[in-house]
C-alpha cells in the first residue's frame, strides 16, 4: 500500500460517535455521487440485492449516518437493528484494531482463541436463566437458527419444528421455510425443508380484545397437537417480539404458557432473540419481561456492533447433545467478530444501554401514540424499549395500506431519516435507533415522520 493510500485511510477514520450529532441536507437525497454510484451498484450487483435507500454511505456513528454527497442522515434503522451501541463505538473499534493486528484467523475449530470462549461466558452469563449453560458461534441470524433446530433434534430425537404466523428466521432453506412471508423471501425459490408446522401468533392488534394470551397460546397448543402431535415436537421457536413480521409483540402470558407447554411434552423452546436481544428492548433479553427462561437462545445483530456474529446459547445439556465435531463452520465466531463483541458488550454495560432504550422508547412511544391521535392511518402502536412500530391501515378500518406504508418511508428518506419498513401486510414503519441516538436528534427524527404522515397519509 502507498503511504498516499494509507493517509487517505487515516483522514477518512472519522466515523463514531464523534460525528455531528446532527441532521444536515446539502444535496437532494439522494445527491449525485450516491446516484452515480447506485448506477454502478446496478451494472455490478445482482438485482435481488435489494435497497431501502440509494445513498452511499461514507462514515456513520452515534445516530447518524453521512453519506458521500456530505448529508448526515438521522438512523432510525440502525442497520437493522444491528448497531445498538452505534457505529465504530469507541471500545469496539480500539478491540477490533488490537485483534486485526495480532491475528485474523485461524477457525476455532482448528486451533481455538480466548475472544470465543469469552464471547460464550458472556452469553452464557447474560442469557436468561441461571442454569448450566453452554454457547457456540456462528455467523448469522440464519446459522444460529438452523443450528439451534440442529441442536434441539439432536438432543431430543424427534424432527418437527413448529413455527408462528409472521415469522420471520432467515434465507437460507430451512429459515425460508421457516420464515411466514412470501414475498421477497421465498417466492420462487422452494421447495422449502421439511417438518415445519406453522401456528397462530398471538397478535392484539388482529386479535381484537377477546384473544388474551392465554386464550391464543391455546389456540396454538390445540393446533399443535391435532396436527403435528405433542410427541414429534423437537422444538417450538418463536420471536419473543417478531420482528421483519411487523413488532408484533405477543398478549401478556402468550410466552410463559407456549414455553410451560414445550418443556410438559420434552420439546425444547427456542427464543429467536437475533433482533429483540442485546438491549434492544430495554431488558438484555425480551424474553426478560416475562421472565421466560427459554432452552436455547438465538442471538445476532446486536452483540457484535456491526460485525458478523451469532450464536446458540442454552441449557448445557441441550447444547452438549451433538456428536463432537456436529456443530461449527469455517469462520464460526471469527476473532475479530468476537472481540467487536466484548466491545460491544462492555459498551452496552457501562453505558447501561438497556435504560437508554427504555428511555428512547419512551420518548417514540408518547410521539407516536399523539401522532396516532392526529393521523387516522395509524392503526396501531406497539413495540418496547427501542424497537416501536406504527401499523398504517385505511382510516377507520384494520385494512393494510402497504402504499401509504411506502409513501411515509420514502418521504423520510427524503428529508434525511433513515426508516424501515416491514410486516406482512408490509403496512409497518419501524423505528429502532442506535441506543446511543442523542434524544434531541430522535425527536428531530419523529417530527420529520409526524410531518411526512401528515403530507402522504391523511
Ligand atoms: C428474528 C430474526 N431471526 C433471524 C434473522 C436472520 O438473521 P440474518 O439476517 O443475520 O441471517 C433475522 C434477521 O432479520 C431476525 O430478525
């Protein structure tokens, strides 16, 4: 590398949480060089590589991301809940440095490192439940899925997995399959994997008010057993809050009954905590709440800050069924990947970024439930600690509207605030800041959504 190239990288090192803490437009959004670019993104990539939002990204950290035209863009994404302790976060950036300098890889599988087995102790510390616990590290959301189903056959010698309407668990073939929504996850690429059931979620909204937790636990649990059979249950995995399925957050006692009933028949119940977990929701876990203690726990996105890392932690017995050598992969709890965890992890204790996100969630959750006052297209508010979601419906009725869903997005974008989008019915905007998000930016974010509702759904 040219010393010319090295200082370039040097003065470009300025991302952090020591950006401008700022929303600031000096192009169009998207501006030139990100058109330029998306242009070239399209004669390069493959098309079913989808994008929210065509600006180029040049630096980001805390709640902003800057893009290559120079315009700092509020994140209410973060990446997909991904980057809770922001992004570069100063103790994941200085870990990642020392460990890239020393080594990058050996796979753990071959000759093992520290940073893995002290990413497992953590996990296993953090998880619900007191209990013997043992981890191990994958790569994705979707690895730690089919591994968590791989672990809970093994262990228990039956095959099926049941499932839940509005899932959503990857794209690979088994999570495709494992995943509720057509479109774009599965269409066209079956056939799916075998002995997956899906039953009802309990979801309050749809529901109406006669389906409490209990009563929509049974209606799966009877489902279950009339069609799938107690005794060919390997495991029953579901998000504690769904995510891609639109922050569906389950009745009160939903969990606690469908997990009571998993262990009564010897099946093992998986929480699927890729998004909810990791401060996300205000407690480490969501399952916390309730105080659920699931056997197996997935987790992803949030416990690495940006770099990719999952895992499957739970009951040590259930852990240690594999055969030795049954479990792992090439790059399965890289070193880097695990020392941006210990950064992550020990930002997210010192800062204590589960109240932050009670806090947050505070501040979207009063904003929101106005705005829903205001606006006649929200139909519904819900979500906990810092992940919060309006549900746009045609006014006065619980009709999907998907478009208007898109058109409040778009105009976001527009205006410098990065939201999603999501649910079945694609009629969900989604909010889930970086926990580190300064509150002054957050509010700066929802007045832009109050406005862009205003404008495009009214
Ligand atoms: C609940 C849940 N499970 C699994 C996944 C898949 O994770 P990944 O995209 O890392 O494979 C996701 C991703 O959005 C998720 O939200």
């Amino acid at each position: 590398m040219s010393d010319s190239t090295v200082a370039d990288l040097q003065t470009s090192l300025a991302g952090g949480p020591e950006l401008p803490q700022e929303r600031r437009l000096v192009t169009a959004v998207p501006g030139p060089r990100s058109t330029e670019l998306f242009a070239r993104r399209g004669t390069a990539v493959a098309r079913g590589v989808g994008t929210t939002l065509p600006v180029f990204v040049d630096r980001a950290g805390g709640g902003v991301i800057v893009d290559v035209d120079g315009n700092s863009l509020i994140d209410l994404g973060a990446g997909i809940a991904v980057v809770s302790v922001g992004n570069a976060a100063d103790a994941v950036v200085a870990r990642v440095r020392e460990q890239v300098a020393r080594f990058t890889h050996t796979c753990f599988m071959v000759t093992p490192y520290d940073g893995y087995v002290q990413v497992c102790e953590a996990l296993n510390r953090l998880t619900p439940g007191d209990h013997d616990k043992r981890s191990a590290l994958f790569n994705s959301g979707a690895e730690a899925v089919e591994n968590a189903v791989k672990i809970a056959r093994a262990h228990t010698g039956r095959q099926a997995v049941v499932v839940f309407d509005h899932a959503y668990h990857g794209r690979t073939n088994l999570t495709m399959a494992m995943t509720a929504k057509n479109m774009p996850y599965k269409h066209s690429f079956g056939p799916f994997a075998p002995e997956v059931y899906r039953v009802p979620m309990s979801y309050p909204f749809r529901d109406g008010p006669g389906v409490d937790g209990a009563t929509a636990a049974r209606r799966a649990i009877e489902l279950i057993e009339a069609q799938v059979g107690a005794a060919n249950v390997a495991c029953v995995l579901v998000e504690p809050i769904q995510g891609e399925g639109g922050f569906v957050v389950p009745a009160p006692g939903f969990l606690p009954a469908v997990a009571a009933w998993s262990r009564d028949v010897g099946a093992v119940f998986v929480a699927d905590e890729i998004q909810t977990g990791f401060c996300r929701t205000g407690d480490w876990f969501a399952c916390d709440h309730e105080g659920v203690v699931p056997d197996l726990v997935t987790t992803a996105k949030g416990i690495a800050g940006g770099l990719p890392l999952a895992a499957v932690t739970g009951r040590a017995e259930i852990m240690d069924a594999p055969h030795v050598g049954g479990l792992g992969g090439t790059y399965g709890g890289n070193p880097v990947a695990c020392a941006a965890a210990l950064g992550a992890i020990e930002t997210m204790q010192s800062q204590d970024l589960s109240a932050a996100a009670r806090r947050l969630g505070a501040v979207m959750s009063a904003r929101l439930t106005d705005m829903a006052r205001r606006h006649e297209a929200i139909g519904d508010v819900r979500g906990r600690g810092a992940m919060v979601a309006v549900e746009l419906v045609r006014p006065g009725t619980k009709e999907p509207d998907a478009a208007a869903t898109a058109a409040v997005a778009k105009a976001c974008h527009a205006e410098g605030v990065v939201v999603l989008t999501c649910g079945t019915y694609g009629n969900v905007l989604r909010l889930l800041p970086p926990l580190v998000m300064p509150e002054p930016l957050l509010e700066e974010g929802l007045t832009v959504l109050d406005t862009a509702l205003a404008v495009t759904a009214s």
